[in-house]
C-alpha cells in the first residue's frame, strides 16, 4: 500500500499576490507585517505551502510509524478572524515551559490551541514578545531538525 501524501505542499504561488488579495485591509496589512517579521527572524524567503500557510523554511520529519514529510520550519496563515502561528507548541523541558508561558503572559491577547498561536488583531499583542516567541520555537525547530 503506498503512503498517503501530504496534503500541505510547498507551491510556487506567489506570497505577496495572496497577502495582497487578502480582505479586510487590515487582514492584509498585518499579514505582510508578519511577513516581514518571519523573514526576518528566520532568514527565509515566505514561501506558500498549500493554498493559506506562508512558511519559512523547510524540514524533513519522519514518525516512529515510518510516515515522513516535508514542511515549513515555521511559519503563519491570515485566517478570516484570526492569524494562527504554527509550531508554537509548549516546550517539554520544565524551564523552557516556565519561559514560553511567562512570554505568553506578556505577549497580550491571544489563544494558544494545540501547537498553534490564534491571534485576532497584531496590535493586541506585544510584538517584541511575539518576536520572542517565533525565534525560541524556530531555535527549538532547528534542535530537532538541524538545517541540512
């Protein structure tokens, strides 16, 4: 039986046509701020991996199951209400725990679901935090997975 593929793919979509047709303005303003920061943070060019995620990077996993992929190292979607961060899960480490969650209570209004950060409006939170926030995950990231 073959291994079913991924779903979420890198794709040659142009990222600033997306963030540009976003709506509201407001939508589309932030977006492209967050570009910005995850470019700048991750030294990566956007990328869009499948039709709503802008990544950064890329990295190579595979389960105990045998089940692998491909996708982004970090990386956001402008969803209509809310922009969800991905791979901003809670460290396993105690102290790493202790610090991600004491930047979450300064970063603002926000709700962390499962591994992603949901955040309704970027002037609701604290950008040096949320800096903060995307370098210590992206450093954990490349623990886990070193950059080939």
């Amino acid at each position: 039986m073959a291994e079913a593929q991924n779903k979420t793919v890198a794709t040659d979509a142009d990222v600033a046509a997306y963030v540009a047709a976003l709506e509201p303005e407001r939508r589309r303003e932030e977006a492209s701020a967050l570009v910005a920061l995850y470019e700048r943070i991750t030294g990566e060019p956007a990328k869009m991996w499948g039709p709503s995620i802008i990544g950064f990077g890329e990295y190579h996993y595979r389960y105990d199951s045998g089940r692998s992929g491909t996708m982004c190292r970090s990386g956001f979607a402008p969803r209509k209400g809310k922009h969800v961060l991905y791979g901003m899960a809670m460290p396993e480490d105690p102290a790493a725990a202790g610090e991600h969650e004491a930047r979450l209570a300064r970063l603002g209004k926000h709700k962390l679901e499962g591994g992603c950060l949901n955040i309704a409006r970027l002037d609701q939170v604290d950008l040096g935090v949320l800096e903060e926030l995307i370098a210590d995950r992206l450093a954990e990231m490349n623990r886990l997975y070193p950059p080939a």
